[in-house]
C-alpha cells in the first residue's frame, strides 16, 4: 500500500487527536503526506511523556505530526479554525503552495452538543452550524476547483446515514450532521451529473461508539477503538469511485459488505467483549421512483449571471 500512495496528499481536518489522530496515523503507514489540520497546537517544550494519551487535550496537531515523523512518515500541521471562512482557505492554498496538489480529504471537525432543542441555547446551535456544515461547506468550496482541475480527489466525510432515530434528543446537533450527509449526497450527484468520474465523495459513522475525548463517560465495554474506523476510511479511498460516491455508511458495514471483515472482535476496547451497537440494522433508501425527473431544471447561479 504505500507503494501505491506514495507521494498522495491526504488532508486530514480535525486530527488533533481521538479518531482524526488515529485517521491520520494509519494514512501515513500507508504511505500518504498528511497534513494535520485542527485548531490545538503545542507550544515549546510540555512536561508530559511523549507521545501524549491520543484522547486528551494534549494530543495536538503538533505531536501527532512528531509521531508520524518519528515513524518515518512525512506530515506537516497547519492550525485552523473552521468557523472561519478565512482560516479554511488559507489551509487550503498553504497545502497545495507546499505539496501542489491534495488527493484526498478527511473532514472530521466536530462540535458535539446532545440536548433537546428546549434545552439548547441558541448560542449553542449556531457553534454547532458554523463547525459542523458551514465548516464543511467552505471546505467543499475550497477544493473543489482544485479537484475539477485535477480530474481526482476523495473526500470522507464524518456523518451519518440518515434516518429518523438520530434526530432524538440532539435535534440541534442532528440538523447539522444531518446536513452535512445531504452535501454529500448532493455533491456526489452534481459530480456525476457534471461527468466528473474521478471525483468521489461519502459520509461515514461508527456503528459502535468509539474511544475518543467525547466518548469518556461510556463504560469500556462498549467501546471500540478507533483503527476501525481508519480502516474503513482507507478500504473507502481504495474503492472504486462509483462504489463510494455519494455513500453514506458505517464503518462496521462497509468493512463488511466490501473488504469481508465478519470478526471485529480485534476492535473491542476491552478483549473479548461484544460492544453493544448504537446504529440501526439497516437504513431508509433515500431514493423515489421519479429519481432521474429533473423537470424544468433552474439554476439561480446561471440566472444571476445572465443579470450581471
């Protein structure tokens, strides 16, 4: 494998640590350029044991771009904030000024607040929007040029499949995720509409919740560790285009339908448990029977400039 990614440059948005870090690691054992995107850096010399607990505050884009380094990987930090447009297309134009191309990105920046909407600030809902889809989509505005140019380029998404349980006691933080699962759906039609075969997009979720800084109430038992995860995203980049885009998946499932994984038990946190899943069993098909009717097709982007 890193014969075949030598030289990719894999963007890796929200890799300070937990799942992101990890994401971030397993790529460049496969031979990818990483560049390590969050908003936590380290600062000068820290008295803790290096590397630091992956699921803590001390975990930064910093040491996780010193441990792949000291591995012999090759990965570069670059801080940002995604709540700023500013801030994303600076990373963006920093990545391609240093390595000239991106073939791949991971967005996994996340705000997480579970609450019903009654006990949600308003405050609170709009940090969630402006990381979570906002976030995401400036980064889609990014790279996208970049990627038409190209004639390649993946991007994984960190949401869900889309189906009604989720939006019980989160409805803030579900209208977010579950917005970004629509770009992903929507973009990966734009692309096959727009021919663009090398182009491919997909969302992907734990089936079984994962150790990570958000997950530390959980009880051990029923937690995974976070390399299946990574393991999913890099059999997800290996797949066929037409396989991927547009897919939103778990990634037990995709392990399983694809790379023919039937034994997870390696994942558990705590051997020889059985992690209890969080997911469905299945999932709503999205699609209707007049899915290809586009009827009399508008383009507000055209008529603007037909205007100007």
């Amino acid at each position: 494998m890193p014969g075949n990614n030598s030289h990719k440059v894999a963007l890796v948005i929200g890799a300070s640590r937990g799942i992101g870090r990890q994401v971030a690691i397993d790529l460049a054992r496969a031979g990818y350029i990483v560049v390590l995107a969050a908003k936590s850096t380290t600062d000068g010399p820290k008295p803790y044991t290096f590397p630091p607990d992956p699921n803590s505050s001390q975990s930064t884009i910093t040491t996780v771009a010193r441990e792949i380094s000291e591995s012999g990987g090759t990965a570069l930090a670059i801080p940002v904030d995604v709540r700023f447009e500013a801030s994303i297309n600076s990373l963006i134009q920093a990545t391609l000024s240093k390595f000239s191309k991106i073939d791949l990105i991971i967005y996994n920046s996340g705000a997480i607040y579970w609450s019903a909407l009654d006990t949600t600030p308003t405050s609170r809902f709009r940090l969630l929007q402006r990381v979570n889809p906002e976030g995401l989509y400036i980064t889609l505005q990014a790279i996208i040029p970049t990627f038409k140019k190209q004639g390649v380029g993946r991007i994984v998404v960190v949401c869900p499949p889309i189906y009604s349980r989720f939006f019980r006691g989160k409805t803030a933080y579900a209208v977010g995720k579950v917005g970004m699962s629509v770009m992903v759906k929507g973009l990966a039609m734009d692309w096959e509409r727009q021919g663009e075969k090398g182009l491919g997009i997909c969302g992907i979720w734990p089936a079984v919740a994962i150790q990570s800084g958000a997950t530390g109430r959980i009880d051990p038992k029923h937690l995974r560790n976070a390399s299946i995860f990574s393991d999913a995203i890099i059999a997800m980049i290996n797949a066929p285009v037409k396989t991927i885009n547009g897919l939103l998946d778990t990634d037990e499932d995709f392990l399983r339908k694809h790379e023919g994984v039937t034994d997870f038990s390696k994942y558990s946190l705590v051997p020889g448990t059985v992690p209890r899943r969080m997911m469905p069993a299945g999932f709503p098909d999205l699609t209707v029977a007049e899915q290809d009717d586009e009827g009399d097709r508008i383009d507000s982007a055209k008529e603007r400039a037909a205007k100007l």
